[in-house]
C-alpha cells in the first residue's frame, strides 16, 4: 500500500498531456474570472493549494496588472508546501479551519472529491465564515455530468484502492456542487466549465503509479480506455 498517493505525492508537475489539460491548461481563463476582484494589498486563502501551483499563477496574473497580494494556502499535508514568494504554508484542515473575516478572496481547486458531501458543506461554511464582507470565492473542481462517465469514475476509485491508499469521498457533479455553493449560503456569480478526456494509460497510470499489469486490469474491468471530465469553476460572492 502506498500511504502517499494524493497527499505528499507530488504528481501535478507530471508533464504529459492529460495533466496539462487537467492542471494547467484552463488556469489563466479560469483565475481571469476572479482576477478583477481583487484588489492591491488582499490577502487570498487558497483551500488544499498543495504544492501552489495554482497560487503561482494567480500571483502572475495579479502582477500583469501591477497588483500585490498575499497568498496562504491552508493544506492538511505540509509536505507539499514550497518555497514561493508571498505564498504562506498553513497546516490546516478546511472541514474546520476557520478564522472570521480574514480574507479578501478565496480560490481552492480539486479537492471537493477529497471530502464527504457532509464536508462539502461544512468546508463551503467554513469558507464563507473565513471571507470578508462581500469577498469573493472561486471554487474549481472536476466534475463528471454524464452518467456513463460518472460510473467510470466511481468505479476507477474502487479499483485504484484495493492497490493504493486513496482518499476519495465523493464523484462530484455540476449540479451537486452548484446545489452545494448555494446551500452554503453564497450567491453565484458565475460559471464556466471546460471538458475534456482523460485516459486510464495517461493520467490514472501516472496519477496513481500504476504498473503496466494494473492499468491493464482496469481497461479491462472498465471496457473503456479514457472517460469524459469536465473542470468547473464557480464563481460565488459572500
Ligand atoms: C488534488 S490536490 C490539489 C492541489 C491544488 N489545489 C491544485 O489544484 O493544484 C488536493 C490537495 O488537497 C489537500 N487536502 C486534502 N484534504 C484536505 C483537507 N481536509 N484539508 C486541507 N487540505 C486537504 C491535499 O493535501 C492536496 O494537497
């Protein structure tokens, strides 16, 4: 059993294909969508920001327009921090971290699958509690709107963990996380939502660590060799 898969691993700098289309490709639109809102001088919280690369482009996009923030990305596993210039590492659980008022703007991106609906919400909460008056909050995630797609995805998890520790509560959907933004109290601003494949002998392999025995064995039980995923981004205001 590998106890790191999706904690101190750190497989988002894989370069291939399938990991840039789900790590990097879409970041400059995405974060384009928040980036006005941010003002010179605010402090952003970035849930689950592991090894920052999402934070790096903020702080790039924020520079273009000769903006000055500051980063803390609140991650469970300090092990992925690095070294960046206005980013703070904060060994922080988001199911509970909570600290009113604190921030200008949010982002937090993959990570809704790590937790239960349950903690979906609570996080959400929590995130609401911890934005200034009329903050902003972009939440990113996959999702996987087409029923065959979503029982491909729920049925890779199940395989990958008889051979890897993984920690995967949930297969989120647009609607179950839209439904979830409003519950926790915020508007929706905006949405967008790209989509694209990924493939079980490019991302899952490399992802997971997978042998060449093991990606066989999940072809074969799935019949299928890549499945549609969607990366959504909801813009919401406190
Ligand atoms: C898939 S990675 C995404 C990293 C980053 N947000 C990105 O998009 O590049 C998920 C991250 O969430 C963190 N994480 C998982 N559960 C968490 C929790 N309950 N509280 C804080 N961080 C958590 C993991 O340690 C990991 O760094």
């Amino acid at each position: 059993m590998d106890s790191k898969i999706g904690l101190g691993f750190k497989f988002d700098r894989i370069k291939t294909p399938d990991f840039y289309r789900h790590y990097i490709k879409y970041n400059k639109k995405i974060l384009g969508m928040i980036e006005p809102k941010i003002k010179n001088n605010s402090i952003v919280s970035d849930y689950g920001g592991g090894n920052g690369i999402l934070a790096r482009d903020l702080l790039k996009l924020c520079r273009k327009r000769r903006k000055v923030i500051t980063i803390e990305n609140i991650d469970i596993d300090e092990s992925r921090f690095e070294k960046i210039p206005r980013v703070t590492g904060i060994k922080g659980d988001i199911r509970s971290y909570r600290t009113k008022g604190r921030y200008d703007s949010a982002i937090a991106r993959h990570i809704m699958h790590y937790l239960s609906p349950g903690e979906q919400l609570r996080f959400l909460k929590n995130a609401k509690n911890n934005l200034k008056q009329e903050g902003f909050f972009l939440l990113i995630n996959f999702v996987v709107d087409d029923r065959k797609s979503y029982e491909i995805q729920g049925k890779i998890f199940k395989i990958v963990r008889k051979w890897k520790r993984i920690v995967r509560k949930d297969v989120p959907t647009s609607e179950k996380i839209k439904g979830l933004c409003k519950k926790s109290g915020f508007k929706i601003v905006k949405t967008r939502k790209y989509t694209y494949k990924l493939s079980i002998i490019d991302f899952y392999k490399n992802r997971y660590k997978l042998s060449g025995k093991q990606v066989k064995e999940l072809q074969n039980s799935l019949g299928v060799k890549s499945h549609k995923v969607s990366q959504l981004a909801v813009l919401m205001q406190k």
